[in-house]
C-alpha cells in the first residue's frame, strides 16, 4: 500500500500512521508543520508540507498513492470558532477529495464521525441521516462534510466512509484534559441531568479503519462505537478505576451559569475557556451509536471496552502523579 494520510500530527491520524508503518506500507503525511511530525519520519514516514485549506500544496502530495486516508479536522467543542470549522471540515474536505480524484487515487477512507448523523438516543446505526437541527457546530461541520464526500463517491471516487464515536486513548491532547482535570479534583461540579454517548478505543477504531479499508463498501457508512455510557456510569468507573470521587451535581441551569461565567472570565484572560455552554449542553444530551454493522460485515472484534477505559484512567493517573501535564 501506498498511502497518504492527512491529519497525522493529530491523536487518531498519529496513531493510524504509526500502524500503517509498523505493518510495512508506505507511507506518505501531509503535513503543516514537519517539526511536529519528525517522530513519523523518524519511523519511515516521508512528510510533505501541505495544509488542506491550500488545494495549490495537495497534488505533490497525491501523486503516485493508491489510498488516501483523509482524517484532518478540526474539532473543538468548547471554544468553537464556526468559520474556521467549517473551512476546515468541510472546504478542506472538498479539496482533498476534488486532489484525489484528479490523482486518480483508487481508494479513499474518510474520517467521518457519530456527529454527522446528529442527535439520537438509542443504537442509532449507518441508516440514520442528520435532519439539519446541529447540536453543536463541529456536528454541523461533519454532516456538510460528509455531504461532500458522498457527492464525491456518487462521482467515480472510491469513498468508504468511517464513523468513530468519542475516541479515548493514551496521549489524547483532548480527553486527557477531562481526565487529568478529573483526577486532580478539579472539576466542581456536574449537571443533575444525565446524558450519555459512544465510545471506542484507539487501538480498536485503527484495527477497524484498516478492516474498512479491506472489506469496505464503496460510499458505506461504518460506526465504531464499543459502548454507550451515561454520565453516571462514565463517573461511576473514573471512581471504580481511580478511587477518586464524582464532582457533585448541581441543576442545569446552575452548570449553564457557571460555564458563562467562564467563558467571560476566560476572555478577559486571553485563555480558552475550561468548559463552555455549548460543552455543558452536549454533555446533557443522550447521544448513542451501534457499531453492529462494523462488527457484522467487517469482522471488526474490539477488545472489551471496560478494560480499555480502566487503562486510559491508568495512564492519566501516571501522567498526574508525575506532573508530565497539565
């Protein structure tokens, strides 16, 4: 395989090239910033200086793959900044795609997300479409996204697309702020309200990206999602695993406040916020996905996830009492 990857000075990219390298493809990053990158080209990686929001930097970078790994994107949910997320996710996407298919690139992964299908309260699965009520703006970033990319695949591109649901795992710049924050008791509070979400473990979504890969369907949808967990059960094994308990739980409203609060006090800093309103209303919104399909037509076999989750805890709790990060 000779393949490029965008997005890979980021968690899941990283992670994926690092796979695809270990396995003995060829492998080939785009990148912005190659100082970032230097422990992929260190491992046989080669880096090509390129940002999907400059088409004029994409077809050095194409030239001569078979398979694109398209998984750049910007996600921030607690200071969002809806232009350049949308510029992002969704012009980037269409510049990657419109370079591959001039490339003739024979086979392409998109990174989709769980978010492109919106807000769903069950097992939703690959049938379910977003009905345009975006919860959040990375939610609507995704969906045009993926809009894009299906328009691409009904246009001669062989597009499998790949579905994670929240993704943990050891190094996540993001989740690990939760975590870390978790366990040095600085988190003060949580809402009554109890939402829950989908969630998957690094290791196992790259096994199922590479299955995709494999065994895809052109232009399918697959979820990967290991467990749907309440904000009560997620706390519940963050105290199981750490020992250290829950932040206590306070009205809505009162989580709503706070979070505007911080916001203000976070602007006038010159700081990202800790938590925002718009992170205090998805946490309090039931989200859940089945990754059946995935499991059914790819062979996709996740490790259990519980003792993914206690390893994450594990890890994070090194890093604390180390005082690696903050």
């Amino acid at each position: 395989m000779k393949a490029l990857v965008t997005g890979a000075t980021g968690f899941i990219g990283g992670a994926l090239a690092r796979r695809l390298l270990y396995e003995g493809g060829t492998v080939r990053c785009l990148v912005r910033t190659p100082n970032r990158a230097r422990h992929l080209e260190r491992a046989g990686a080669r880096l090509v200086t390129g940002d999907i929001e400059a088409p004029q930097t994409l077809p050095k970078a194409m030239a001569g793959i078979d398979t694109l790994f398209h998984a750049a994107a910007s996600v921030d949910v607690i200071q969002p900044d809806r232009d350049a997320i949308l510029r992002t996710n969704v012009q980037g996407t269409e510049n990657v795609l419109a370079a591959a298919k001039a490339a003739q690139v024979r086979r392409v992964v998109y990174f989709s997300s769980v978010a492109a299908l919106g807000r769903k309260h069950k097992d939703a699965d690959e049938s379910v479409w977003n009905d345009g009520a975006y919860a959040s703006t990375y939610e609507e970033s995704k969906h045009k996204a993926e809009q894009v990319a299906l328009r691409y695949g009904q246009n001669g591109l062989h597009i499998v697309h790949v579905l994670p649901s929240i993704v943990l795992g050891p190094g996540d710049p993001k989740s690990g702020s939760f975590f870390q924050r978790y366990l040095r008791r600085e988190i003060p509070a949580r809402p009554w309200r109890d939402g829950s979400a989908s969630f998957v473990y690094i290791d196992d979504l790259v096994d199922g990206v590479l299955l995709a890969h494999e065994r895809g369907r052109a232009n399918e949808r697959y979820i990967f999602s290991q467990a749907t967990w309440t904000t009560s059960h997620v706390m519940a094994e963050l105290e199981r695993a750490s020992g250290v308990p829950p932040p206590r739980r306070v009205p809505r409203w009162l989580a709503l406040l706070g979070a505007g609060v911080e916001e203000r006090r976070a602007r006038r800093a010159h700081r990202p916020p800790r938590i925002s309103r718009e992170a205090v209303r998805l946490a309090t919104r039931k989200f859940g996905y089945s990754g059946e399909r995935a499991r059914r037509e790819l062979g996709w076999r996740p490790v259990e996830f519980e003792s993914r989750f206690r390893s994450v805890v594990a890890h994070w709790q090194g890093v604390v009492r180390n005082g690696q990060a903050k």
